[in-house]
C-alpha cells in the first residue's frame, strides 16, 4: 500500500514537472521568437535606412534569440557585408546554406562576399547557384540581379568569352522583359560583340510593339558590323520612332556619308565608281602628307605614284583600286585613328581591315 | 465467488532487486532531471528577458546584477544546503554521507541561480543543474528505500543526468561524473549513470529542442603540420591560462571569503562591479554563451577576445569568490573560446575557415586545465559543436592544456572548492602515493619449505615425491581451480592411501577439515586484501598464473605481507 502510494507520488511529481516546464518552455520561447521578429524587423528597416551598425546589433538580437530561423542568419550576414564585415558575414551564409544549399539568395550573398574578397572563381560558382538555385516568388528579381551581378563579374575581368554567354543567358532567361533585353543587347554591344549585339537588337526591334532605344542601338550594332544600309535604315526607324533623337541623327548622316563615299558599294556605274575612287585617294594623299608619311622612301614611292595616278585623267579604275587599298592600309598603321564622325576615316579604315 | 489464493508467484516475479531498482530508478531521475533543467533554463531565460526590459539605462544595467546576487545570496543564507558548489556536495553524498543530499538544495539552488545568473552574474548553471540532479536522485532513493551501497552511487546517477541536461550532451554528462565525481569507471555505476544521462537528454531534448548549445560553423579539420604546433602552442597557452585561473579562484575565495560582512553584502557589491565592467563589456554578462556563439562566428577581434577573457577571468572570479550562487562551467567555457579566439587571430599558419575549430580546441584546452577532466573535455567539444571534426585539435590542446596545469599546480578548481570548504574528497589526481598494494608487491618465489604436488601424479608418485622433500607445506591442486594447502605430515599418510588421496584431491568446499586447508588461488595483479581474506584459513596462498592455473608462480604468507607493508616500494613513492 505504501510501496503504491509512493509510485503514485511520484508520478503525481512527475506529471506537475511536466507541465510546469511545457509552460516556462513555451513561454520563454515564445518570448524569444516574439522578441526575435522584432529585433528582425528592427534590423531590417535599419538595414535598408542605411544605419548598418545598428541594423548588425538588431539582426545579432535576432539571430542570439532564435537561432532556428535561417532567415535571420541570412539577413545579419547581409548586414555585415553591407557594413563591409566580410569575415563576420561569412559564416553565418555559409550556416544557412549548410541546411540549404540550393537556396538562390544565399548563395547570391555569398557569390557578393567573395566576390568583395577577390575570390572570382569561387563567387563565379557562387552566382551560378544562385542563379540556377531556388527561389521564393517575391525574390524572383535578385535572380535577375544575380545573372547582372556575375556579367559585371565577368566584365571587370575582361573574361569577353564567359561574359558573351553570360549575357545570351540573360537574354534567353527573360524573354518577355524589353529593359534586360536591352540590357543584354547594349552589354554585348560594349563588349565587342556586334554580331550578337545586332541580332538581339533585331529580335527586340521586331518582338516588341515599343522596342523603347533598340532601333538606335541596333543602328550602332550595325554601323559596328561595317553594314551601313542596315545601319542607315535602323536609324532611319529610330528617327520615325524618336525623331530628335542625337544619336540616331548622327548614326544616320555618318552611315549616309559612308555609303555614299564607298567605290564598292553594290549598282555603282563605272563613272561614279571610278570618282568615289578619285576622292578617296585625294584624300588618302592628303591624309598621309599631312601625318608626315612622304619622309620614308617606301612612302615617298607610294605618295608619288598616287600623284602620277590622280595627275591622269583616264586612269586604270583596277589599278587605282589596288593602290586605294595600299594606300588606306599604309594610314591605318601608321597615321593617328580617325574620329567617329569621320566618315572617309570610316571608308578608309574598312578598307584597310579588308586586306586578306 | 472464488477464495482469494495465497500464491505469492506473480507477485514475486513482479518484485524488483536492488541492483533492478537502481537501474529503473535512473530513468526516472533522468526524466525528473531533466524536467527541472528544462524549468531550470527556461526560468533563467525568463529572468533574462525581463531584465533587459527594464534595464536599458545604465543604472538599472549596474543594479540588476547586484539586486540579483544579493536576493540570491539571501536564499542561500535561508537554505544553506544550496550554498557552493554543486560538485563537492554530490562527492560528499558518494564519499561521506551514504549518498544522502538534502532535498531543500534543489529549490534552493533552483531559485538563487535563476535571480542570480538571469540578472547578469558572470556564472553558469551547469553546476547547479548537476546539484539539482544530485537532489532529486538521492531523495528518490531514499524514497524507494534503496540499499547503502546503491545510495552511494545514486548521486553521481542524478549528477550526470543533471550535466548533460544541462549541455545537451550525454556523453560529457557521463564521462564527467566518472572522471570527476566517481574519480574513476567503476562498472557498478557505469550503466545507472548513462541510463540516466541518456534519459535526461531525451527528455529535455522534447522541450528545448536538439540543436547542439552553439551552432558552429564548418569545422576545418587540421591539413598542414603547421596547424599542429599552433594546437600544441594553444594547450600549453590554455594550461598556463587555466592555473593562472585556478591561483587567481583561490585566492579571491580565501580572501574575500576571510572578510567578515553582514549577509548579501558581499554578493551585492560583487553585483554592483559586474554591472558597472558590463557597460564597457556587456558580453561578460550571465552564462556568456551568446558571446561565444559570436567568437565562433568570428564577430570578435583578437584583441576583443583576448580583453574579454581577462575581464570575464575577474568578475567572474569575484562573484564566485563572494559566494553568489553559480557554476563554474559557463565561465571557463567562455575563457577558453575567447583565448582559442584570441590565439587564432594572432597565430600564423592557420587556413581560412579554422577559427571554429581554435576555438573549440581553446575551449577543450581551459577545460581541461581548469577542471583536470581532459576526456570530458574532447567530448564535450565534439557534442556542443556537433562536429567531429573538432576532435583532434581538442584533443591535442585540452591533453596539453591538462599535462601543464598539472604540472603547475596539483589541485583542480574543485578541488580547491572542496578544501576551502573544509572537505578532503578523493580525487583521481590527488591519490595517495603508497596505496593500496597489489598481490605482486607481496608475494614471494616458491621456497624451500613449500612443495608443489603436480595434479597429473598419482598417489604412488605422490607418496614418493613427499618423502624424498624436505618441504614442511605441500600445495596440491583440487577440483573447482582451487588448491589444497597441509603440512607434509599430514598429507603422507593420505596419500599413502590412492583411494584417500583420490577423495582428498576432488574436494572442492572452502573449508579446513583434517588439517588440510582448501584455499582460492590469487593472481598477481589482484589486491593484496584478497591474498589476506585466504591467509585467515591456511599459512600459505599460492599465487598461480592468469595464462595457466595450474602454475604457481609463487607464494603469499603472513610474513610477506607484513614485509610488504613494512616497505614502500622505490616506483611508488
């Protein structure tokens, strides 16, 4: 009876600790996770109203209080690389992604921090997480941001091939987005890359019923690929489109000049051939006197037979073609470049790349 | 209506032994443990909150700890039972009073460490959490009328429980009783303890959650063998910094102990330097486990860490050493994260992403220095970071760490507690050099006077063998491993007889009868209190090989004994 009496005792002792520690647990932790939110919340409003120091201390709170919450983490490692903390910062994404690693703005943080710490290959991997990781529907933008955030990547290393199909990417990720699809277009284009630059220029031009600058950028993709009709009737849109537009302006003059002083433009009579010839070898003659080429034998037996090939009046069109070409590639190695609205300089230099 | 019957089986079958009900018991001391850690952390917590609440202005910030350790120290002085360490108490109870710890220590404790350690003071609450478990299990044995030797163990039983509730960590809970309380792995209590510790764990865990106390960032393990000599520098680091430590605990004790003041004051002036150090460093406060989580995560600088642990080493020392309720744990843990941090940050050679496991090592290395448990140190680094890659550099510091504080200084901070308390408990450490002897220490080479009768003779032989031997004793083999010890005259005639002989040699009961003595063999590395127990029946004890019971390698008697305790040998002294 006693030996009972005690084992209910217990038990009775046993079922009070219980719910006394239920109760002090789920009161404490949901005093922290209640203190947590809003030290989060604190930080995060802190974060974005540029106090970084502070938004840490806030986003530090959180994390101490609820340590369960990656969000969190991720949000003190964001402002401890915001505050330029990155030793600190990188922890703390690191943890996060240690439980998710496929998670796309964790990784997008840490490809930010490494890419801050000099470490290119590792952000380079980084950002591809990011980009092919997953990610919330109202995050979906800073997927886009990591796609321009690794071409910048790419461009501040001069690494041309990886930010051509960086940006192909981008283009063909966001088909329906005009603004990145100009984005891509333009970046290609300052990257060197016309062909493509004209060909998504194009696709924009004709996909869009706004295409918003893809004419003028497509004009100048073309005047860059030497296709100065294409050029001439892009920018000739874009005027219809924006008619006080500078560039466009400019892109058309400068490819009508070029296509009016070309001696190889396509339907040309032999007489107006034979006088674009005429021109521009007046002013090749002219342009390599002027830059001091008639000092060196060579260039002294170039000028002269140019001044007996001019001095004729029925001189052989064929021959005044080869030393048109002799003549152009002489000035584009030796002489200074022409200006961007120098549109014989144009002629001239197409000529002289043209050389087999 | 059938007569009741009197047949006790069921019943019977239903009844417990000792060794039965010690074992159920240690579950139910590792649930009711760990239910009062869970209350126990939660009401800290609770403390915690509300004081940041209404302690944001600086003088609120310098009173709380004060308010807190004076309240404390009130409750103490109505409860003394739950005044010091928790530790020594539950030594007491294994060593002294028959496992017997008043059960008011475990409120006591309870309240003053929540007012205490929740308003700021520098302690921890894994010593008390390892009294409480101590309490409960010994008012449970009590109640359940558990037999002396069982209450003996029950403590170090709730002692575990209470550890590694406490951390959230089994193993250390086990392994730190065993090295620490118990001074040794003594199998009777081995299973009780980790019986109790496991189900401590998993019943806390069900409340608090599973994550390991700190979440650690990924642990590099060691690649270069530069790596280890920064380990190594680390343990020797860790060890001078532990008996700086420890010298420094025993002198606040003794000294600030030694001032005679009314009751509380000395807590709360302790209180009111805790408050006014923690405006400049807020990290020293309380347990300090955010602080850590930081260093781990490399929120601090070298120099940051290196003040905090300096800073955290005097407070926390001061509020010990005026007795304001608190553990000691929480406080070396966090010196040897901030010294493994401090040490990081300085030492060369070390790879990106090592901080986590410096640290650690740190933390194993102060550890072990501090409280001389250098295996529950390892394992307690390898269960609160939940990595097992910070195993080795743990393992590598914390043995240095403990070889050089050793060296330095013999006591252990509990030791020293102890001591100053009055008490003299065992301790691994402090053993005494010349005790107990081993069989070995006595015994002697078989002598002339002794002849050993091979059991593979028979009687003729036998016969033959006693009368050519000027022996006085014959050693003959009996059945059951034992052996028959009898003066020469007395074995002759019997075994002149084969019929006698042959019934003498199959005798097998541990009983002198005719003057012949049936005695249990002794082995070399047994006890010598064993040789001693066989020599009250017979004047010789053979003393046979482990590999061979048949071989005697050679004899103990009284006068061996004698002699063996009439000197210490060289090796032991």
């Amino acid at each position: 009876m006693i030996g009972r009496l005690r084992a209910v005792l217990v038990a009775l002792v046993v079922i009070a600790l219980w719910a006394a520690a239920s109760v002090l647990a789920r009161t404490a932790h949901h005093e922290r996770v209640e203190r947590a939110a809003l030290a989060m919340a604190a930080g995060t409003a802190a974060v974005g109203a540029g106090r970084g120091t502070e938004a840490v201390a806030l986003l530090r709170d959180a994390v101490a209080l609820d340590p369960q919450r990656p969000e969190y983490r991720l949000a003190l490692g964001k402002a401890l690389f915001v505050v330029g903390r990155l030793e600190e910062a990188e922890p703390y994404v690191y943890e996060v992604l240690r439980r998710t690693p496929v998670d796309g703005e964790s990784n997008l943080v840490l490809a930010r921090i490494l890419a801050r710490q000099g470490n290119q290959a590792e952000a380079e991997s980084a950002y591809y997480r990011a980009i092919y990781g997953r990610w919330s529907t109202a995050a979906q933008p800073l997927r886009r941001q990591a796609r321009l955030e690794l071409i910048a990547l790419y461009r501040s290393q001069g690494a041309t091939a990886r930010l051509r199909a960086a940006l192909l990417e981008l283009s063909n990720a966001f088909p329906g987005d005009r603004e990145l699809q100009l984005q891509a277009g333009r970046d290609l284009l300052a990257a060197g890359f016309a062909d493509d630059a004209a060909r998504q220029l194009r696709l924009i031009d004709e996909r869009f019923a706004d295409p918003g600058r893809a004419p003028v950028l497509l004009a100048r993709a073309e005047f860059a690929r030497r296709h100065y009709v294409e050029a001439y009737e892009a920018s000739g849109r874009a005027l219809v489109r924006l008619a006080a537009d500078p560039e466009a302006a400019a892109i058309h003059a400068l490819s009508a000049r070029v296509l009016s002083l070309d001696p190889d433009q396509p339907r040309l009579s032999p007489a107006r051939r034979a006088a674009r010839l005429r021109a521009l070898l007046t002013d090749v003659h002219r342009r390599l006197g002027a830059c001091g080429e008639a000092d060196g034998p060579e260039a002294a037996r170039l000028l002269a037979t140019l001044t007996r090939w001019l001095a004729r009046r029925g001189s052989d069109v064929e021959v005044g073609r080869s030393l048109l070409q002799a003549a152009a590639t002489r000035w584009a190695t030796t002489c200074p470049a022409a200006s961007e609205t120098d549109a014989a300089g144009r002629v001239l230099t197409d000529l002289a790349t043209d050389l087999p | 209506m059938t007569a009741p019957t009197d047949n006790p089986g069921p019943a019977r079958a239903w009844r417990l032994d000792d060794a039965q009900r010690f074992l159920v018991l240690a579950v139910l001391i590792g649930v009711c443990t760990g239910l009062v850690v869970v209350c126990f952390h939660a009401a800290i917590e609770l403390v915690d909150l509300s004081v940041r609440d209404t302690g944001r202005s600086s003088a609120m910030r310098i009173l709380w700890p004060a308010i807190g350790a004076a309240a404390a120290a009130l409750i103490v002085r109505a409860i003394p039972v739950a005044a010091g360490s928790g530790i020594v108490q539950t030594k007491s109870a294994l060593y002294v009073s028959n496992g017997h710890i008043p059960f008011a220590g475990v409120p006591g404790k309870f309240v003053a460490c929540v007012l205490s350690i929740g308003t700021g003071t520098p302690l921890g609450p894994e010593d008390p959490a390892l009294l409480m478990g101590a309490g409960i299990a010994s008012r449970l044995g009590r109640l359940f009328g558990l037999s002396q030797r069982s209450m003996r163990l029950i403590a170090p039983t709730g002692a575990a429980a209470g550890i590694a509730a406490a951390f959230n960590t089994p193993i250390t809970g086990v392994l730190f009783v065993l090295e620490e309380v118990v001074a040794g792995f003594d199998a009777a209590v081995m299973g009780s303890i980790v019986l109790a510790a496991a189900s401590a764990v998993v019943t806390s865990r069900l409340f608090l959650g599973e994550s390991p106390l700190f979440s650690v960032p990924d642990v590099v393990p060691i690649s270069q063998p530069g790596e280890v000599l920064v380990y190594v520098a680390l343990g020797v680091a860790g060890g001078l910094f532990a008996t700086a430590y420890v010298r420094m605990m025993s002198v606040l004790r003794y000294r600030l102990g030694a001032v005679r003041l009314p009751p509380a004051v000395g807590p709360l002036a302790a209180g009111l330097l805790v408050g006014v150090v923690a405006l400049a460093w807020p990290d020293v406060l309380g347990t300090g486990y955010r602080a850590m989580d930081g260093a781990l995560h490399s929120q601090y600088a070298w120099s940051t860490m290196a003040t905090l642990a300096v800073v955290k080493c005097l407070v926390s020392g001061v509020a010990f050493g005026t007795g304001t309720p608190g553990g000691l744990f929480a406080p070396t843990l966090f010196l040897g994260v901030m010294l493994g941090g401090a040490f990081g940050g300085v030492a060369p050679w070390l790879p990106p992403g090592s901080q986590s496991a410096i640290v650690l090592a740190g933390m194993a290395a102060m550890f072990a220095g501090v409280f001389r448990a250098p295996m529950t140190a390892v394992f307690m680094a390898f269960e609160l970071s939940g990595t097992a890659g910070s195993i080795v550099p743990a393992m590598i510091a914390a043995t240095l760490a403990f070889l050089v504080a050793r060296q330095l200084h013999p006591q252990s901070i509990l030791d020293l507690v102890a001591e100053h308390e009055g008490a003299n408990l065992p301790s691994a450490r402090l053993a005494r050099p010349d005790a107990p002897l081993h069989v070995e220490d006595a015994m002697a080479a078989l002598p002339d006077s002794v002849v050993v009768l091979p059991a593979l003779l028979d009687a003729a032989q036998v016969a033959a063998m006693l009368e050519a031997s000027p022996a006085t004793h014959g050693l003959a083999e009996a059945a059951g491993g034992r052996w028959l010890v009898a003066e020469l005259d007395v074995l002759r005639p019997i075994a002149a007889e084969p019929s006698a002989w042959f019934a003498l040699c199959q005798t097998s009961t541990p009983s002198s009868t005719a003057n012949v003595q049936v005695v249990e063999p002794v082995y070399p590395d047994e006890w010598l209190d064993v040789a001693l127990r066989q020599l009250a029946r017979s004047p010789v004890v053979p003393v046979v090989s482990r590999l061979d019971g048949r071989r005697v390698v050679g004899v103990v008697t009284a006068t061996d004994v004698r002699n063996a305790y009439g000197r210490v040998p060289v090796d032991r002294r």
